[in-house]
RNA sequence: GCCGGAGUGGCGGAAUCGGCAGACGCGCGGGAUUCAAAAUCCCGUGAUGGCAACAUCGUGUGGGUUCGAGUCCCACCUCCGGCACCA
C-alpha cells in the first residue's frame, strides 16, 4: 500500500478525463446528448499574457469547477468552457519591442497558460475552446460589428431595427429629415420632433445621394465621428481612458498621452442607457456592481432652459437638475470648447478670452481635472437673460465646465453649488440663496433640499414640488423643458494598432463607406514584416496605422460599385472579442453562423448564463459593453434573452505578504526567517515590516503556480485557495497555512487506503455516530456550494475526517458517499479512491448521495442556560423536551443552582435547541 | 470629496433570523513513536488572576436598544475597492 502519489495520480487522471472525453458536453441535436436540465458555468477567459498565470486565476476557476462537477452529479448539463481573449496591445507591444510576429507571441503565450490551466484538473470541455484571434472567431465578431453598422436605433420602438425600415421609412414619407441631418417623425397632424430638434425640415427625396448617405450613416449603431481622444503618438494609437495612467501617461511603455480630436468609430451605447440602467433591476449580481453600474451610466433628471443672449441675437441652452435654483443663477459658464464662446466674447475680452481658451486646449483631461484646488477662467464681456426673472447675468468661459457632458454650458448658483460657490468666492460674483435649509445649516453652498426662498411666486415650495412647477412653467413659456442626461458616453470602437480585428468595410469615394457581403468574412489581417506603428514625438502629427503600410491590403475594390476603393485602416479594441464569446461558447464549430439558435436558446435560457465568475475588475466595462452586444442582438432577433449574465460573482484578489527592510527594499521569501519577536532578514538579522500587498515583481512577493503544484498537487491547490476564506473577499497568500490542507489529503488517502506504516480504516459497517456526521455533512457540503462557501464546506470534510478516525473506521459506503462530496473539491483524489473502492467508472456523472433529515436530528440537545445573560452551565435535554422540562433541568445544575441562589427569577427565556437565559434581581 | 466593502486570538478565518464568540486550518507548547530526524499520531492553546475549581475581561472606538449584541441603531476611527469639477 502506497502513499498518497498526487503527482501520478493527477497526472493519470488528466489523461484518462481527455482520453475519454469526459467532460465534453454535447448540444441538443447531437446524437449522444441527454435531455435535461442545463447549467451553464463560465468563467471570464484570461489574457494570455506573457507573465503566464497567477494565483489569481485559479480561484475563481476552481470555484466554478467545483459548481460544475456538483451540477453535473445533481444530473444537469453543465456547459463549462474555456478560451482565450488574445487581441490586444500588450502581446502587440511584446511583439514590437522584440521584432516577432504578434501571432507568434500570442500562440505560445497561450500553449503557456493552457498548459499551466491545464495542470489543475478543471472539467473544461476543451472541445469548445476558442481564442478571439482565430480567424473562425472574428469572423463573427466582424458580423456583428456589420449588425451594428446596419441598424439604428428606433426611440419609437425602443430598440435597434435595421438600417433598411428607416430607408424606407424616409422613402415612403413616414420620417423626414430636419436641417441638422436628424431624422424626425412626419405624423398625420403635423411634424413632431422625432430624434433631435425640428426646426426645418426635408423630404428624403430632396436630397442628393450623397446627403442621403450622411443622413443614414449618422443614425447607424456604428458610426463615425470626430471625437476628442486620448491621443499616444509614441504608440501611435489612441488609447481607452483606463490604458490612461492617472498622470497622464500611456500604461504601456508610459509615454505622454494628448487629448486631441481624431475622427474615430463609435458605438451608439448611449441609446440602450436606460435599457442597460433598467436591466440590472432583475439580474443576480453583486450590489456593488449594479452600482458601479448605475454610476457610470449617471441618469439624471433635469430641465434644459433657454437664456437668450440679446447682444447677439442668439440662445443659450444649458442643463440643469436643479431648476428649482434658477432665481439664484447669477452668472453663466460655457466649457472653453463651447461652439459659442468666440461669438459671444466681445473685443475688448477677445485676447484674454483667446489666451485662456488656448492654454485649456494644451491641457489634457487629466491636468484640467487635477487643478481641482484652484477655480479658474475669464469674463466673456457678454450676458445672458434670465428666463425667470428678466436679470442679466454675466457669462464666463472656466474649465470647471466640461464640453461633453450636458450642454457644455452650465448656469451659475452659487449658493447651491459647491463648485459655483468655490467660483464666485474666487471671483467676487454675486450668491444669491433662493434655497433655506433646515434649521441650523449655512445656506451658502448648501446644496441638499430645502424650502425656496427669493423666487417670487415659487416661495415657499419644497424642492422637489418647485423642480416640476418650474418645468411646467419653463414649457409653458417655451423657454425650456424637461430633460434627461447621462454620463454615459457612446464608446470610442477603433485603435490604430495591427493586432485587432479589422474593420470589414472600406471606404470608396463614389459609394461612401460600404460593408463588406457576409461571405467576404473573416477578412482577416495583411500579412506584414514591420507591423508596429508609425509612431512620433509630435503631439500633431497624423496617425499613420500600421495598416496603411500594407498597400496590397489596402487597395481594393469596392463590393458595391466594383470601383478602386480603400479598406479602413485602424482595427477594433481589445474589449470586442470579450463581448460575444459566451455566445460562441453554445456552438464554438459553426460555420454557418455565429450560433445556432436551437444551441443559443438551450443553454441561454431562461435569464442568460446561470453563473459567470470572474473579477471585480470588470465591474463596468467589459460587463456593459457586453450587455449592450447583447441587447442589439436581441433587438435584431439573433438571440433569445434580454440579459446575457443572470448570476455574477466576483472572486476577491488574492494578494500576498510583502517584506521590506528598514530602507523600504523588498525581501524575497527565501531570506525572510520568522522568529518569535517578529521577522527578520536571515543573513543580517534586521527586523523587516510585513504588509500585505498586490503580488508585483518588484515587490517579490509573486507565487507561482506552477512551483505549488509541483510541491504538493493541484487537488492540495485548489482545497488551498477555496479554503482560505470567503470567495468574495481579499485575502493574502500564505504558503506557509498550504501543508495543512495538503495533511487533509494524505489523511483522506490512510482513511481508505491507508499506507506502509498504517492499514485503512476502512470496514464493511460503518459506525451509528458516523453515519450522523456523514449525512450532515452532505447536508452541508451540498448547500455551501450553490451559495459558493467553500471554505466552510471543506472545513465541514475536515471535520468528518477527523470523526472518522476519532470513530476508529469507516464502512465502505461511508467512504464512497465521503469521496463523492469531496470530488469536486479535489477531483483526482476523488476519482482515484473512488477506482480504489471497487468502481470502473468515473464519478464524474455519479449521483450526489442523499441525506435523511431524519439522521441529522439529534436525540438529545445540549442547551447553554445563561443567568442574567451569562453563560453559568450546560444541560443535555432530549431534543423535543418542552419548555419546563428545560428549565427543571437547568435548575437542576449545579452552577446554575448556585447562580440563582437567593435571587428572584423574573423571566425565563428558552430558544428551542439554543439556551436557556434566567432573569434574576 | 462622493459611493461601496471590511475591521473577531500570534496568523487565515467560522458563527442560520439577535441566542454557548473563536468551528476548521496554520503557528506555537507538551507528549508518543524514532538511534536520531523528517513524517505521523495524541493532548493543550483568546487575555488576565489563581496550585486548582473557578472568576473577571474580551469581536476597531464611544454611546444606545434588548433578558441577551460580533450581529440591530447613532456618532466616530482605520484599511481596501470604485468614481471624481457630471451641472
């Protein structure tokens, strides 16, 4: 009888559950699928960046393994794949530095982390495994950008309808188009404002081709637009917000990074606001999340009002959520971007106006957001009317107010606005209070609810009563009306960069821009010696992708007209391919569409993906620009729920302790000695500092995986990660707490199998006592995996095993129940005991065992009997004994007896099962 | 500044609906086994006082509600995460 040899027995394993496909999961349609219930369990796919996988990835990845073996045991088809999301700047940026192709470095970084992930067992179906590069994939994800480029989004509806209704809309009459290029309504009684502002309008028929074509491309889902960007010439690429670091510089490589404005590809996110704002209400996520979530989309209600400028003859439009503050605006800003700001500025202010406006210009976001201390900005020499009162109120141009949010022009109050206030303190402008607080409270710079004050008939109205009847009164009198704003931006969709999917349409100068027919995908990237962008010191200097080198690429024909046309030349981000893959996942071999919708409709119902795990760091992001994908094609009838993650969960990040010397260096592991007054360094004996901190190298405190398996077994690993705390929270590494669950491991082996030195426990009855246990535990083990409490679930096994030994043996099929609530924890134990006890089979598809409540009843009860809320002493009572029986009993104590000796018993308080508690004066 | 989350032994953590605080594991102390060590096994382990039985204190701080508070309420402190002039 051997020991327990996880090396071989993992390794055996491995190769048994690929040999016989064990965990590959058939589609409905398929010849050997079963039909039941399904779950489908998915983790975020990684990056597969160079550095290989960190401890971080395993946990959630365990977490979802252990939900999938358990689901398949309960006898559910469980869908549980695993890919790779492998577009993206860091392999680019690898593969420019070290002059190999990106494909290259992308396919061995991912034989790495497979291989790693690979090592721990996990019941992938690797038979569906995609990377977002394969050209099989993003085919697909190019269809659906042409979904996006082809549709509009419909406010009728409320929802995104394909390019063609609207064409023929504005053909038959149905919408007309208003002199700003929108598209508005054409009703029976006249025309209504249908998207935008009517102010004059045209028949489709009036416009030239070419006009038409500006008309539709500006109401498509994917569009173009000249947009302010984070600007990197010395990557030569724009780059999201969040490659941004906070001073300003690129993440990768930190280079300086300008805001500049770029025609870029943008994505219409901003019309599903509400739609994505709503959906959150019915899904089962973290309530954090949906408020991130809510955050970032930022509705919230207003007015917009009119002020009109008389000295140029023009209006104002600002937005506004407190209308109910209007009396008390005494001046007005407009963002130094404001299309307005040059016309109204007079002569005698053009100068300074100019200076400021320039040198906000030079800023980027970053630097303009960073100054929050110090309020500046210059007078316009102009002034506004007030609707409500007739006052000329002077206007400003100050950075405080941004272009892109709102109207980029704001009205002043500064009694009721921290930043109006900061303002007005720093330029002596008038503060007006028009709202009182409740008792005892400044006004100045008050800014919650109150009662209004200085606003003629509106006094003494509540805010929120003031805020409708003003509104009322603002449309009445045509000088405003309600509004909704977000903060919510429509998401910048292109990169200049080579390693991303292309865009498949090009752009032809009789035609426009034309999309590519279906069967023209995938089209995939130009093969190319000098991939890396045209890159430069010059914060001015055009882009020049990487595309545009590769002229055979470039040039082609147009599918429309057949004339010389040029493809586009940046390529989509990195967050595209993550948007859509769970849909693949379903169908990941179909060549005939993105999914079946028989498979679609199978594994996605009734809500979407039954459980999605992955980390916080995708709060917004990537979890909202998926549920935007989603949501168009669920307009556009290609898939079949409205949401497409019904249960999130966030695993917490694992972190590890750092140590450093009196200087602040870091010490690595290997020359850190505990001792009992502390830590030290081993060689100098210096007292070091411990902390816990995010694994980084410079901080040498990383742990690799790899080097953990090797020393004590992926099944040792995964009890190790799932044991050391909730799911959900932060928590630090320990390698030294890793011998413990590994001592479990190997004391579950001599339990049944036993070794050299000692037999096994096990016997052909097992004990009455442990039979209790045993059912418990199934109990237990079963409930803390759907609501994924794993440590205390492997605590609870802890526990029995310690009983079972306790109890000197174990009946055989005590021992196969046991080895089957321990399987999905650490699975190849479990199946190698499992053969050990007699079986051919995998457990993999094994029923979950049942438990009896009845044997979890216990006969008699132990209560704790408290006097005056102190524990005084223990009685063992039969389980149903009532409530006198209790307390006869804990009267009867010696301790208790004592207690209560001389005193008068007032209450007496008996919890069922729980204790008994004796008032006493 | 605003919005979340969390503070429990030497350490990671457990504690159902307000009901025996510290499950389980690590570490530590003692013992068994061993020529010895590793491994393994057994016992102990919140603090203070006491030979002991036992007593007192104890879940970030200060108040409160309750027969009873880690758990509920109020105020505050610290740490972690997110947002950040969003009108």
């Amino acid at each position: 009888m051997a020991g327990y040899d996880f090396a071989a027995i993992e390794r055996k394993w491995q190769q048994r559950w690929d040999d016989d496909g064990t965990f590959a999961q058939p589609n409905p349609g398929d010849d050997s699928f079963a039909d039941k219930p399904k779950c489908y369990v998915l983790d975020m796919f990684p990056y597969p960046s160079g550095a290989g996988l960190h401890v971080g990835h395993p946990e959630g990845y365990t977490a979802t393994d252990i939900v999938a073996r358990f689901m398949r045991m309960r006898g559910v088809n469980v869908l549980h794949p695993m890919g790779y999301d492998a577009f993206g700047l860091p392999a680019e940026q690898y593969a420019v530095e070290h002059g190999v192709h990106p494909r290259e470095t992308t396919q061995s970084n991912i034989d790495t982390i497979e291989r790693q992930i690979r090592l721990f067992g996990f019941s992938y179906d690797w038979s569906r495994r995609i990377a977002t590069t394969d050209p099989d994939y993003f085919k697909w994800t190019q269809w659906i950008f042409l979904q996006l480029f082809n549709s509009w989004y419909d406010p009728a509806a409320g929802a995104a309808r394909p390019i063609e209704d609207l064409i023929r809309g504005l053909s038959a009459g149905e919408y007309v188009v208003g002199v700003g290029g929108d598209v508005v309504y054409n009703t029976a009684d006249g025309l209504a404002p249908y998207l935008g502002d009517m102010l004059g309008t045209s028949k489709w028929h009036e416009l030239t081709g070419e006009q038409q074509r500006a008309v539709i491309d500006n109401q498509r889902l994917a569009y173009q637009a000249e947009v302010p960007v984070n600007w990197c010439p010395k990557l030569g690429t724009v780059l999201a917000n969040e490659e941004v670091t906070n001073e300003g510089r690129s993440e990768r490589g930190n280079w300086p990074v300008y805001r500049r404005n770029l025609r870029q590809w943008m994505l219409r996110i901003t019309c599903y606001a509400d739609r994505l704002l709503n959906g959150l209400d019915g899904l089962d996520w973290p309530e954090s999340i949906k408020i991130m979530q809510r955050n970032w989309i930022g509705r919230s209600e207003g007015a917009n009002v009119i002020f009109e400028l008389p000295d140029c003859d023009e209006q104002l439009e600002v937005y506004t959520t407190r209308p109910d503050t209007l009396f008390g605006a005494t001046y007005m800003v407009l963002a130094p971007e404001h299309p307005l700001v040059e016309e109204i500025t007079t002569d005698a202010r053009r100068s300074e106006v100019k200076a400021y406006v320039d040198a906000a210009a030079g800023k980027s976001e970053l630097e303009r957001t960073a100054e929050t201390k110090e309020k500046t900005g210059v007078f316009t020499g102009s002034y506004a009317v007030n609707p409500v009162n007739d006052e000329r109120i002077p206007i400003w141009v100050a950075d405080y107010v941004m272009m892109g949010y709102g109207t980029g022009a704001i009205m002043a109050v500064p009694a009721h606005d921290t930043r109006d206030f900061e303002f007005a303190q720093t330029f002596d402008l008038p503060i007006v209070q028009v709202v009182a607080p409740p008792e005892g409270e400044d006004w100045r710079g008050y800014t919650g609810d109150g009662v209004a004050v200085n606003s003629g008939e509106f006094d003494g109205l509540p805010t929120a009563e003031f805020k409708r009847k003003i509104i009322d009164w603002l449309e009445a009198n045509d000088r405003g009306r309600r509004a909704v704003n977000y903060k919510l931006r429509d998401w910048l969709f292109s990169r200049q960069r080579y390693w991303g999917e292309p865009f498949p349409l090009v752009h032809c100068p009789d035609c426009g821009t034309v999309p590519l027919p279906e069967d023209a995908l995938p089209l995939t990237l130009p093969e190319m010696d000098d991939f890396s962008p045209q890159t430069s010191d010059d914060p001015d200097a055009p882009p020049q992708p990487p595309l545009g080198k590769a002229t055979d690429w470039v040039n082609t024909t147009c599918p429309a007209c057949g004339g010389a046309a040029v493809r586009e030349l940046n390529t989509m981000p990195q967050w595209a391919g993550s948007c859509w893959y769970y849909l693949r996942f379903c169908d990941p071999r179909n060549d005939e569409r993105f999914c079946d919708p028989t498979a679609e409709r199978y594994w996605m119902s009734p809500g979407g993906i039954d459980l999605y795990v992955g980390g916080a760091e995708h709060a917004v992001l990537h979890l909202l620009y998926a549920r935007f994908w989603h949501k168009v094609l669920y307009d556009l009838g290609h898939v079949s729920t409205p949401e497409p993650f019904a249960k999130l969960y966030n695993q917490g990040m694992i972190r590890s302790f750092a140590y450093r010397d009196a200087r602040g260096m870091p010490v690595s592991y290997e020359d850190v000695e505990q001792r009992d007054d502390g830590v030290c360094h081993r060689q100098t004996g210096e007292t070091l500092t411990e902390s816990v901190e995010k694994m980084s190298k410079s901080l040498k405190n990383v742990v690799n995986p790899d080097d953990v398996i090797a020393e004590y077994g992926a099944d040792t690993f995964r009890l190790y990660e799932m044991f050391m705390g909730p799911l959900e929270a932060s928590k630090p590494w320990n390698t030294q707490d890793v011998p413990g669950v590994h001592r479990f491991c190997h004391r579950v082996w001599r339990l049944i199998v036993g070794n050299e030195e000692t037999p096994p426990l096990l016997g052909d009855r097992g004990d009455e006592e442990l039979e209790r246990a045993l059912h418990k535990l199934i109990r237990k083990v079963g409930e803390d995996i759907q609501a994924m409490k794993f440590n205390t679930a492997i605590a609870a096994m802890m526990e029995f095993v310690n009983a079972a030994f306790k109890a000197g043996a174990i009946g055989r099929d005590q021992a196969e129940r046991f080895v089957l609530v321990l399987a999905p924890f650490a699975p190849h134990l479990g199946e190698e005991l499992w053969e050990r006890l007699g079986h051919g089979e995998s457990l993999a598809y094994e029923p979950w065992p049942d438990y009896d409540e009845a044997m979890i009843a216990a006969e008699t009860v132990e209560l704790a009997v408290q006097v005056n809320g102190k524990v005084r002493g223990r009685v063992a009572v039969d389980a149903d004994a009532d409530e006198e029986a209790v307390i006869a009993a804990a009267l009867a104590d010696d301790k208790v007896a004592t207690a209560v000796e001389g005193k008068t018993i007032v209450k007496k308080i008996v919890v069922p099962g729980r204790l008994v508690n004796l008032v006493v004066t």
